[in-house]
C-alpha cells in the first residue's frame, strides 16, 4: 500500500514573471522518412493516418501518426494538395492537374478517378495548372471538391460522376466546408469567403476590406453557426452568425505570415497552423488564440488534422510532422480528481497538495484555458503569490492519469 504523501510545490513566479512565462511543450516531432514537402494529412481512423505532397508522396501511419511508411501506388506523379476520408472507409486525395484519387478500403488499395470529372475540366487549355486543393464529403457519396481557377465540384455518387458549379478562371478557391446538406463555404484568394445556401448550385460573395492581409487559406467550422477562417498575414477571422459577417480576431502574440493549417477538434477547440512553427489553439470557439510551444523549430505548417482532442497532427516543408503529445496521464481521472485534496482553498500564497500518487508536472489554467505556467517537478513548494486574483485550475499530471482541481487565488 502506497504511503500518503503531502507534497508542497514551488515556483518561483518572480523569476517566471520577470523573463516571461514559459508555455508547455506539447508537441513533439516524428520522424516521416522523406525530406519533400507535404501539403495535408488527414485520419481515416483513430490509428491510420495519410499524409500527402510535392511528386505523387503518399505516406501512412497505422499507429495515430508515431510511425510512417511510404505508400507506392504507381498512380501519378503530381503534387498532391489534399487528403480527406468521407468514412474510414472511403477517402480522396486531390493535386495537380485536377488529378483525383479515392479508395473504398480505409486506404489499402487507390484508384486513380480524374478521368470522371466534367469534360469542361478536362479538356481545359490550362489542365496542367488545375488543382484540386480541397474535399468536402457529407457522407460516402455525397460530397463537393473546389480548386485552382474557379473550381466547385460536386458528387452524389461517391466521385464516379461530378457536376461543375464554379466558373474558370474565377479564382483560386483554396478550402469548402458544409455545415450540412445546403449551406458551405469556400475560402479563396482575394479575401474572398463564398458561401452557398442550395447545396452548391450558387454561391453568394462576402469580401473583407482588411488591408494587412490578401488571402484565406483555410476553413472550418465548430457547429452551424460558429466558424473561422485563416490566410496570409497572421489572419484569423471569425463568425457567428453563419457566415453573414465575419470579423478578424485579435491575438496576443500575434500570429505571422501564412497561416495554411486549421482542424477543428470539438464545439470549442480547434488549431491553426503556419510558418515560423506557429501552431495556435483555440478553447472557445474561435473567439480567443493562444500560441503552442513546439520548442526550437521554424517549421512551415501546410496542413492539420484530428482524431480526437487527443490525436492531432500538423504536416509541412521538409518532410516535417509534429504530433500532439500523448501520455497515459493525459486523461482525466474522476476517482483521482475527487481523492486529491489541494488546501488552503481560496489561497494567498502557498498550496498544498495531498496524494498518494506520484507527481510528474502541474499546470496551471486561468479560467479561458490558458495555460499560465508549467511545473516539471516532484518537489516540493507552490508559491502562487504572483498569480493575479481569480479562479485557476491545477492539471495535475500522474502515474495515474489527470486530476483537475480548481482553486482560488486572492
């Protein structure tokens, strides 16, 4: 039987506070096998995942995205811009020269399909500049593809037939996304957001005047109404009303550049992805930003995805992929939560926290999710006296999962 233990936790938030405080490092870089580039990743399951990019490259992972192999498929040498899986089951890759590529077995086998699309795509004079940068299936069969000069696609038969909505040489559309079986969006160059209320057969315009910025690059949305979009310029735009205004949103710090990945992990939280090995993350719908530490590295981010709040991984330049990090102690654990006593409560200066488990970090949230200091350590002093007042949650972290207590400061 484990001895209880009182253990008293120290940070020196003086020092914390003169050089800034330090974010957790919570991503971690695995190794892909490649120095090209990818442009996307996408899971078709909790386990497999699919990244693709520059010269035909398709790699997988069938354990969450810890372990990659190439994919040979002798099916095309383009650059390939987007993966997305309409089930485990049945996924698309799209690139260059409008190439289409799809499987019905969770990715073992591809087939390649650019020769079902429209005649007004594929007899086009500039075929070779064509692309299809984005997917968006409702279910295995019905689904829409946008792209390089005014590309709108959609399907009702699982890719074996499309019928052409955009107008050539309209634009670069760069992302779709559906809320449901009628209304979607597009987001373009040109700050441009189109938006479609019929299921895609036509689109109305929405056009920011923001000057600090010239393209969007990617969007999602959290639930019917509530949505953002990214671009050029650091820029993260929000709506919430369906897309009828949208308006920029204000961080601190900052982002820079271009900002290329977004995915969106539930009703609230999402990640945003870009240059410089920038990786944001949102725990309220969009309305609020804060900057992931992903320790010394100026990756370029081109594409995210999720299989959970757990599973997120981030693609780019280089043959890069970065993996949220994962740990047994990552989950919360009610019993523990509720056994751990943290005294006194509302405190000035010091904490307490009594277990019996081993302690392996605390972090420290306000109440918006942001995380104000990280502690790796299992000794023994928690100085709080330089947090402002207010309400704070301690993620303590253990051999035996995660417990969460919330504590006052004042």
């Amino acid at each position: 039987m484990k001895t209880l233990r009182s253990l008293f936790f120290v940070v020196l938030m003086s020092g914390v506070f003169a050089s800034g405080l330090k974010a957790e490092v919570t991503w971690e870089k695995v190794t892909s096998g490649t120095t090209s580039r990818f442009w996307d990743v996408a899971y078709a399951s909790e386990t497999t995942a699919f990244a693709v990019g520059v010269g035909g490259m398709v790699m997988k992972s069938t354990d969450g995205g810890t372990t990659w192999s190439a994919v040979t498929h002798g099916l095309t040498t383009q650059d390939l811009y987007v993966v997305h899986f309409a089930t485990d089951q049945v996924g698309f890759i799209g690139g260059l020269s409008a190439t289409v590529l799809k499987t019905i077995d969770g990715g073992a086998t591809w087939t390649n399909i650019s020769a079902n699309l429209p005649e007004i795509i594929t007899t086009y004079a500039q075929l070779s500049t064509q692309a299809i940068n984005d997917f968006y299936f409702l279910d295995a069969n019905n689904g829409f593809a946008t792209g390089y000069n005014g590309i709108i696609l959609k399907t009702i038969d699982g890719g074996a037939t499309w019928t052409f909505h955009g107008s050539l040489g309209a634009g670069t559309y760069r992302s779709i996304f559906f809320v449901n079986a009628t209304t979607g969006f597009i987001a373009s160059h040109g700050k441009l957001i189109k938006k479609t209320e019929d299921g895609g057969q036509n689109w109305i315009n929405w056009t920011s005047t923001e000057t600090t910025f010239n393209h969007f690059f990617e969007i999602r949305f959290f639930n019917e109404t509530t949505g953002v979009a990214i671009g050029d310029g650091g820029s993260i735009f929000r709506t919430a009303d369906t897309g009828v205004t949208w308006t920029r949103v204000v961080i601190d710090p900052a982002p820079t550049g271009q900002l290329w990945g977004l995915t969106v992990v539930s009703a609230t939280t999402a990640y945003a992805s870009g240059q410089v090995g920038q990786i944001y993350k949102t725990t309220d719908a969009g309305a609020t930003w804060t900057k992931e530490d992903i320790g010394n590295n100026t990756s370029i981010f081109r594409g995210m995805s999720n299989a959970g709040d757990s599973k997120v991984l981030a693609v780019g330049d280089a043959g890069e992929i970065f993996k949220l990090k994962s740990s047994s102690s990552g989950l919360t654990n009610p019993t523990l939560s509720a056994s751990m006593q943290l005294y006194p409560n509302p405190t000035g200066d010091f904490l307490t926290i009594k277990t019996d488990v081993s302690i392996e970090k605390i972090a420290l949230l306000d109440v918006t999710g942001k995380t104000v200091v990280v502690h790796h350590t299992d000794a023994p002093v928690l100085n709080v006296k330089m947090l402002n007042n207010g309400i704070y949650f301690a993620h303590i972290y253990t051999s035996e999962g995660l417990a969460v207590k919330k504590f006052i400061k004042q």
